[in-house]
C-alpha cells in the first residue's frame, strides 16, 4: 500500500517457473539426512503454504463495494481482483505468490513422504505420513478450488484442473499436465482417507500449527461439502466437534468485552481454542481490513454491512437492521473522507522488518483456516442438502446464540417467513437473498430458505477471510460490484454471471509463461 513502506516478498522456487537446477543440487541431499522423525516433523512445518488467496478471493467476492477512483487507497491489483481481470501486477497478496507457495509447501510434503517411505515406513512414523498426506491434500484443495471451476458432477470430469503432485521432483524442466477437476477431487480425498486416521496429536507441542484430529477433521468435511458428499462432510464435522458442539465454539462473549484496541482483539481472536489451525502469511490484509486507510477504495463497506452482511436483518430480526449491539462482538465502523470500513477484528497487522533503518520488511498476518464455528455450519448445510431440515436449523440455532446477543430460537416457519419475503437481489435493489443457480438440485420452499439462511451466517462468521467466494462459485452466485458515488448513490459498475469463467481465477502469467494451459475467458 502507498502509505506503508512495504518490500513485496521475493517470489518463492516455482517447479513450474524456474530450472529445476537449484532444487534438483539441494534436494537429493536434504532427502538423505531425513533419518528421523523429528528432521522429518521439522520439514512438515513447511508443509504449509506462507502465501494465501484470501485477499483475492475477497476482493473478488460481494463483500466489498469500489469506492471510486477519486479514493487514492487503492492500488491497480485490488482493482484487477475486484473486477474479475487477469492479474498483471504484483503484490504480497498476488495469485503467483499463492500458487508457489501452495506447491512449495506440497513438495515439502512429498520430500517427507518419500524420506518415510525410504525408511520402510516403520509405525513410529506413520502420524508424519498421515500430516504429509492430509498437508498434500490442502494444498491442491486450495489451489483447484482457486484456479478452477467448482466441482460438479456435470462437468468436472472435463474442466481444467491443477497439475497434481505425488512425488518430489528429480527430472529437469519437468513438463505438467492440468488434468481434471474430478482428478484432483479424487486423489484429494484419497489422501485425506489414508492420511488423517493416522494423524496423532501427542507428535505436536503446538497442536493448532498442524493439521491436528480436529483440524484434518474440520477439512474433510469442507473438502466433502465442496464434493457434495453431504453424510460425509455431516460426519467428519462432527468428528471435528464432538458431542457437545456449543461447548466447542468461540467464546464471543469474552472477545466482545476486551478494550476495543486492534491489537488486543485481533491476539485473544487468533489464541482462542476454537481455532483448529491457524497459519501465519505473508499478507497485507491486516491493514486493508484494520483501522487503516489502505484498502479503502475495495472494502467492506457499512452499505454492505446494513443491507447485506453483519448488520442486515435477519430471521429473528426481520423488520429492521441489526444495531451493533446485537453482536456480542460488535463490528467496528470507520467513517471519514475516503474511509468507509465496517470491521470484524479479527485479522491482526504483523510487519517483518528486513531493515530496520530503512524501514522496509514485509507485510505478515496470521489467519485461522479452519474454526469449529464454521465447521458447525458445514454441518447445518450438509443436514439441510440430507433433507435433514430440523437438525440443520438446530445446528445454525446453536451457532446463532452463542454469535449474537438474544436471537432466541429460530423455527422453520420464521425462516420462510423472512425468506419468502425478501427479493431477489437485483440490480440496485439490494437484498442479502441471491440468486440461486447450483449444479445440484436445491428443492424450492424449505430447502432453499434454509441454504439462503446458512449461507448468510457463513458470510457473517467469515467476513475478510475470502471464504465467501467458494459459496459464491458453489452455488451460481451471480456477483454486482457496485461502484459508491456522490453522496453515496450507487451504480452497477460491473457483473459476474452465475456461471461467468472468469470464477475459475486466471493461472498466474509466468506459469501460463512455463507451459501451463490457462484457463478460458
């Protein structure tokens, strides 16, 4: 961002940009001192990308508003993002950082799972198999889930894929093929299926840092919620919970009531229990989505907010926006000349100084994946595609109560009645009800109010976090970008159909550059 001095990170070894020359003089070696378990935990630490997508699938998503050109905190690859181009320029936050890194940290986990298979496998290395396994199986459901089209049943058995990598690299300038969507699925869940029963959390001493039980848990089921395996993800989620779900979830109450300080809350935010993993990134998202100036052009706006996310009524709450009191962790809204936030803290700013003097370093944060208040509403969605209505809406009612302050229990007959209600978001007449076009039947009346409802508590809990963009993909969202002008009128400055190509991200230029098919436009 302009007004932060910021030394954009330089870009990671890519198998699929530069010679394999360096890799290929350092792998070899470091494979045969991989003669132990804690060498090979240690490699396992990087088996997790250092880069993420969330700030471009964000930005890509209906949870930002363009505040205009005259606003100058706003940089060219926000607004590539935001309007769905081909990004161009560079950034900590551009798609080649999270393609490098996503397959940086699955040859690490190759490299491990080679060295254990070179050992004979013995058991006391089977809970590092089972983290390779299941990290290898993150980092393609990150990167299809990115760069492709969503799986479907129809036509995931010819949509462009991701190369899929099952061994470390030992030829030079190796040649890859995309493959499948459905490929990838497949060998997705095949690692995750013989990886995560092996998983044992007495290897870690930070569990939370690993793909832990619950956290692998967590991912099985929003990796079968994607594969529209409903009883599966159902099950995993609850494997992820336990028995006694409200027990699991965050304690709202307790974050609401900190000194409201960015610092303060975005730490208790991140060191809660109800995390299952959390990742540091090298990312500027902790100062576009804090009480800074950068970002504003792009951001979540309190029109969203009132209309269409944390504040828009609700079930229990039809007639009339939400006050910020009705969070039991209250949104922060920031309003000046060319700043217009409404905040979730929950992102925290870290600056890595690589000199001190100049002032330069570079942008970091940490972000929590997987969490068991979303994973509780992974659950509440698969009930409802399982045509399991009331124990869907016990599940989002369990949520609910602990999130906000007195919503009381919501029935069936509320959630229609709100629902059936509400237009259809259209043009400038703005409702948080969308446009439904899925490529699996979602049954008219019932059903659809209750996705309706379950996707709006999702894009709540998740706000900042990119999340929202796969829902929007998963289910045909059409998306309005709606530019803010003069004395806040609103235009449609631009749109993205239910089933616009452009929601399969564009492969970054210089892997396009080593080979590697884009995607169509």
């Amino acid at each position: 961002m302009k007004n932060i001095k910021i030394l954009f990170q330089a870009l990671l070894l890519s198998l699929f940009v530069v010679s394999c020359n360096d890799f290929l003089d350092e792998l070899p070696d470091n494979r045969a001192e991989l003669d132990n378990a804690t060498k090979i935990r240690k490699l396992l630490v990087s088996a997790y990308p250092e880069s993420t997508h969330a700030l471009y699938t964000e930005l890509s998503s209906d949870n930002v508003d363009d505040a205009g050109t005259s606003n100058p905190y706003g940089e060219r690859i926000d607004s590539q993002m935001a309007y769905w181009e081909d990004v161009t320029e560079t950034s900590n936050d551009d798609p080649l950082g999270a393609w490098e890194s996503a397959y940086l940290a699955i040859a690490h986990a190759n490299q491990a799972l080679a060295a254990i298979e070179e050992l004979g496998t013995p058991d006391n290395l089977l809970p590092e198999k089972g983290e390779a396994l299941v990290a290898r199986a993150y980092g393609h459901f990150v990167l299809v889930n990115v760069f492709c089209k969503h799986y479907n049943e129809q036509s995931s058995i010819t949509d462009l894929g991701v190369p899929f990598l099952e061994d470390p690299e030992t030829t030079l300038n190796p040649s890859y093929e995309r493959g499948t969507v459905a490929e990838v699925y497949e060998k997705i869940n095949a690692d995750i299926e013989n990886g995560l029963p092996l998983i044992d959390d007495s290897i870690y001493d930070v569990p939370s840092y690993h793909f832990n039980v619950r956290a692998a848990n967590a991912f099985a089921a929003r990796f079968n919620l994607y594969y529209q395996k409903w009883q599966k993800a159902k099950d995993y989620a609850t494997a992820a919970l336990g028995s006694n779900p409200a027990n699991a979830l965050r304690d709202w109450d307790a974050l609401g009531n900190l000194p409201r300080t960015t610092t303060v809350v975005t730490n208790a935010y991140i060191e809660d229990n109800s995390n299952l993993l959390v990742q540091a990134y090298t990312s500027s998202m902790g100062v576009v989505f804090g009480a800074y100036y950068s970002g504003a052009r792009f951001n979540h706006s309190r029109k969203i907010a009132d209309e269409q996310t944390s504040l828009a009524p609700l079930p229990w709450n039809p007639t009339s926006s939400l006050s910020t009191f009705a969070h039991k962790f209250r949104p922060f809204n920031y309003s000046a000349t060319n700043l217009d936030k409404s905040l979730l803290y929950k992102i925290p700013y870290r600056f890595e100084y690589t000199d001190p003097v100049a002032q330069i370093g570079y942008s970091k944060t940490i972000l929590v994946p997987f969490t068991t208040d979303e994973t509780l509403l992974v659950r509440a969605e698969a009930n409802i595609m399982l045509g399991l209505f009331d124990a869907g809406l016990d599940d989002i009612n369990t949520w609910s109560t602990n999130f906000y302050a007195n919503p009381g229990t919501v029935t069936l007959a509320d959630v229609n009645s709100f629902y059936n209600s509400l237009d259809y978001s259209s043009g400038t007449n703005i409702t948080q009800k969308k446009e439904l076009n899925p490529k699996f039947t979602v049954t008219a009346g019932d059903q659809e109010n209750l996705i309706h409802y379950v996707l709006q508590c999702r894009r709540v809990l998740t706000l900042h976090e990119g999340l929202r963009w796969f829902d929007i993909k998963r289910y045909g969202i059409p998306v309005s970008r709606f530019l803010i002008g003069l004395n806040n009128a609103i235009s449609v400055n631009a749109e993205l159909e239910a089933d616009d190509p452009r929601k399969a991200l564009q492969i970054p230029q210089d892997v396009v550059s080593a080979g590697i098919t884009p995607n169509p436009r």
